[in-house]
C-alpha cells in the first residue's frame, strides 16, 4: 500500500507544480538551452507512469493490457493537465508539453518493464537448486 501513496503523493505535488502561476519574465530554469522544459515532461512523466505500474503490480499480474490502461490513462491526464494551464495566471498549455509528457509515459512503461525482467531473471537466478553429486 505504501506504493499507493507514494503514487498520490507524487501525482498531487505534480498536478500542483503544473499548476502554479508562470513567471512573467523569462525562464530561468533554461538560460540559452532551447526545449530544456521539455526534458522535465519528459522525465517527470516517467516518474508517474513507473509508479504507476508498480502500483498496478501490486493488485494483479501486468500485462500488456494493464501497460496500454496506464499509457492511454496518463496520455489522457497529460493533456487535461496541460489543457487547464490554461486557466492558471501567465501559464498556456502547450501540445508539445503534452508530447513530451506522452514521451515519458512510453519511457517509464518500458523501463518498469526492463526492471522487472531484470529482477524476475536476478530471482530465478537465486533460486537455481544445486544438485548433489553423482554417488
């Protein structure tokens, strides 16, 4: 259950973040490196969609069904969260935010699926029994 809260928590502080007021000045998170916004959509949603699939994990087994909910879920998210920017103070949504936030929907997926076959294989790895030698 602790993977649940961790989830909430995490999608809460970041619909908040989405959410703030902009700056009216110019960004300073990005002085002289162009899109570097978007490496933070990117990475963000990473964040949320392995989180998400961990939680998911933990209710029934993950499958390729399962991996499609949380990418058609978050995907639909994304662009609700980008299309109320619009309501914030100085904020605009912005379809290529929304892009990068699929983007790092499809990197998290694939590596909660490259985590979990690592660690699968690490565990039947370590439960190889030893046979004892011919008498």
């Amino acid at each position: 259950m602790l993977a649940v809260g961790a989830v909430g928590l995490y999608w809460g502080v970041l619909c908040t973040l989405t959410h703030l007021p902009g700056n009216p000045g110019p960004e300073p998170l990005r002085p002289g490196v162009p899109h570097l916004d978007k490496v933070g959509h990117t990475a963000a949603f990473a964040v949320l969609a392995i989180l998400a699939c961990v939680v998911i994990s933990q209710f029934r087994p993950v499958a390729l069904r399962e991996l499609l909910a949380v990418a058609i879920g978050l995907a639909v998210y994304a662009g609700l969260d980008e299309y109320t920017q619009g309501w914030v103070p100085l904020r605009t949504p912005d379809p290529l935010d929304w892009l990068a936030d699929v983007a790092g929907i499809l990197v998290g997926i694939l590596l909660f699926v490259l985590i979990r076959r690592v660690l699968r294989r690490s565990a039947s790895d370590a439960t190889v029994t030893v046979k004892p030698p011919p008498t």
